[in-house]
C-alpha cells in the first residue's frame, strides 16, 4: 500500500457529485497526491481544466472492464466512487477493491445492493485488509456518528449506554440531484420485480451480518406520529430506509455493546399535524409512484436527469439539523448534528471527502472487510468533520 502512486483516486469525477468532491480536494489539499477517474477521457480533462489543475493525473476505467478497473485500484490507497446507481455500475469495482487490497467509500444508499453483496465481497475484503465502506454522505454520516457519538457521552455520563435512541431530522434546505433520482428509481424498478428485493428493503435488518440474530425494530415509520420526548408531530423520512439499516449494522459489527433489545427509529419533524399531513402524503405519493413503470416514466421526465443538481447558490447557502435523543428507563440525552451547505451535495461532498482522507491517512483499529461510516472510522471521522463545517454537539437544554 505505501507503493501505491496516488492516496486517493476519485472515480467519476465527471459526474455531478464528482465534481464537487474534485473542487473540495483541489482547493483544500494541494498537498494530496490524487488522481480523477472515470471512462470518458474527454470529460476528465475538462474537469481538470475548470479545476485549473492542468497536471491532475487521469486514469482511464470503465465499470464494466475488469482489467481497467483493477489498474485502477493498484494505483490507489483509496478509491472514491461517485459512479451510480451502484446496483448498475458498482459491484465490479467493489470486488475488484476487496481483491487488491485498496480501501474504498461511496455514497450509496441503495440497501438492496449492499445486502446483495456482502456475502461474496466481505470475506475477499478481509483476506486482503480492504477496508469498503458504503454510505459517506448525507446518508449515513449524521444518523450513524450521531448514534455512536450520543453512546459514548451517554455512557461517560451514566455508566451504561441507552437502550433506545431516536433519530429526527430538523430544518433543512437543499436540492435534489439527477443522479441521487437516479437511484431511487432502480431501487424502485428492482423491488416491483423482484420480491426477494421488495422484502429487504422493508427489513430493518437487512444490512446485519450473517449470524446476528436481530433485535425487536420495525418497519420505519409510514404515517405521522407525535413525539413526546421532542414534543413534535412528526412524518416519514425519506433517508430512514437507508440509515436505520446502518446505525443496526453499526451496533452489529461493534458486537452489540448497547444491548441486544437496543432499538433506533429515525422521522422527519414536522411543525404541526397539518404539515406532518402534508409531507407524509406527498411523500407516499411519490414513492408509490416510483414503483409503477408508467408514473416512474413521468417522474422522470419531471426530476433532474443524471448530471444536473442544485445550484452553487443553494449548495453554498444551505444548511441542515439533525437530532438523535437516547434514553433508558431513567436518563436521557439529546445530540444536536449541524451541517452548512446543502446537505445532499454542498455537505455530502465534503463529508466523502473526509472519509477517504480518514481511510488513507489516519490509524484505524478495524482491518479489511465491509463497514459502517462509525464502526470503521468512528473517532477519528468525528475529529475530521468540523473541518468541514459538520459539528456534533450534547444539547444540555
């Protein structure tokens, strides 16, 4: 590994979310020895020309070839993929990774792909010391240190560590990008065919590793409910699907430290009842659109294509609130998680950064396999994020 010629390679760097992680490691890392990546020359060296880097290495690789993918990988500590959806495009890469002993991270949240996967790349990934980790944006990071850093207060503070932690999403403003449509979209197609991908969506446990039995977690929540604890209606969140399945990992893979009854929920708070209302119904519609190939097809044609995304403005100007509250019979605490700029991309793209700066630089205790963004990088993620503007906090009051 520290033969490899470059610490990071960002593969996709073409791409919408790519290119924004190629602005962040341009201007924030001159120091970093990394290279851009992906199958169309062309538009690499115009990603490095509006970068103004003119001697950015390029490395050619398309998804589908095998011998340009594992050229690739040799030449990398770590590689950064933005290529998606990852059901379509990611799965070579991430074996060919695990095979060559190259750590990785990407933003997927696509859970049926990652349970797909896990049994023939994780074993690879252990024999080698690759160390894969899925989920290095919006989601998970928030839902999934947030977890791991209340723990740890609450431990500190109570001797013991909550049995129930719930997970609410605050203000928010941000936009949405083509590609992150994009993968919603085959989720959706995938699980309308094929039942075995419609049950693990709906499993709260599909991301646990073989050999945990699960624990007593539900569905995540489809109507609007009051919360007594933040004393607030509440509505579906449209990321729970993703991030409840990898805080439970997290717990999993740490060998279940918070209980074997321990339980996460995660939801949207809402400022009334009436707009609770509002946003569950208008989320259920358009995701009880997305599983019909007719109302999929106008969707599409009504949501950013692949490439196209929020603004500089609104990535630069937006923010986000994420709470996580944990409890036990007794004693409570409350996390507050602050982000500048947009959540999906403006953060996002500098929380993957981050990451792969951890994975290639900082000593982690975890060997190969296939993590979490907190059961890999944990403390030193935690360390790393307000360098970025993304701050964890006890809320006292």
């Amino acid at each position: 590994m520290t033969e490899r010629a470059f610490d990071i390679v960002l593969y996709g760097a073409s791409g919408f979310t790519g290119q924004l992680v190629a602005e962040y490691l341009a201007s924030a890392h001159t120091e970093l020895r990394w290279a851009i990546a992906g199958r169309n020359q062309q538009k690499l060296e115009r990603c490095r020309r509006d970068l103004g880097t003119p001697d950015l290495p390029i490395l050619i690789a398309d998804s589908d070839d095998a011998d340009q993918l594992k050229a690739m990988a040799l030449q990398a500590k770590v590689i950064i993929s933005t290529v998606g959806p990852y059901a379509r495009h990611g799965s070579l890469l991430l074996e060919t990774c695990a095979r060559e002993g190259t750590h990785y991270c990407d933003l997927t949240g696509e859970a049926q792909w990652m349970a797909e996967v896990y049994a023939k790349i994780d074993p690879l990934a252990k024999a080698s010391g690759a160390r894969l980790v899925h989920c290095c944006g919006f989601d998970s990071i928030p839902s999934d240190l947030s977890v791991y850093f209340l723990q740890k207060e609450f431990k500190a503070r109570f001797g013991r560590y909550a049995s129930r932690v719930s997970g609410r999403m605050g203000r928010a403003s941000g936009g949405v990008s083509g590609g992150t449509v994009a993968s919603l979209m085959l989720v959706a197609e995938q699980a309308s065919q094929d039942p075995v991908i419609r049950a693990r969506i709906m499993d709260p446990y599909a991301l646990y590793p073989a050999g945990v039995s699960p624990g007593s977690d539900k569905p995540d929540q489809t109507g609007v409910a009051w919360d007594d604890d933040f004393g607030s209606w509440t509505a579906p969140f449209v990321m729970a699907a993703i991030n409840t399945k990898v805080v439970r990992r997290s717990h999993a893979l740490a060998g279940l430290p918070y209980g074997d009854r321990f339980g996460y929920d995660e939801s949207q708070l809402c400022d009334s009842r009436a707009k609770a209302l509002l946003s569950a119904g208008g989320l259920g519609t358009v995701m009880a659109g997305t599983f019909f190939a007719p109302t999929r097809a106008l969707l599409k044609k009504i949501l950013p294509d692949p490439g196209e995304g929020p603004n500089e403005s609104k990535r630069e100007n937006g923010f986000f609130e994420f709470w996580t509250h944990g409890s036990d019979d007794s004693d409570h605490l409350r996390v507050k998680v602050t982000g500048q700029r947009d959540p999906g991309y403006g953060a996002t793209s500098r929380m993957l950064a981050q990451a792969a700066l951890c994975l290639a630089q900082d000593s982690l205790s975890v060997g190969g396999g296939i993590w979490t963004p907190a059961s890999a990088m944990g403390d030193a993620l935690l360390q790393r994020l307000p360098g970025v503007d993304i701050h964890f906090k006890v809320v006292e009051d």
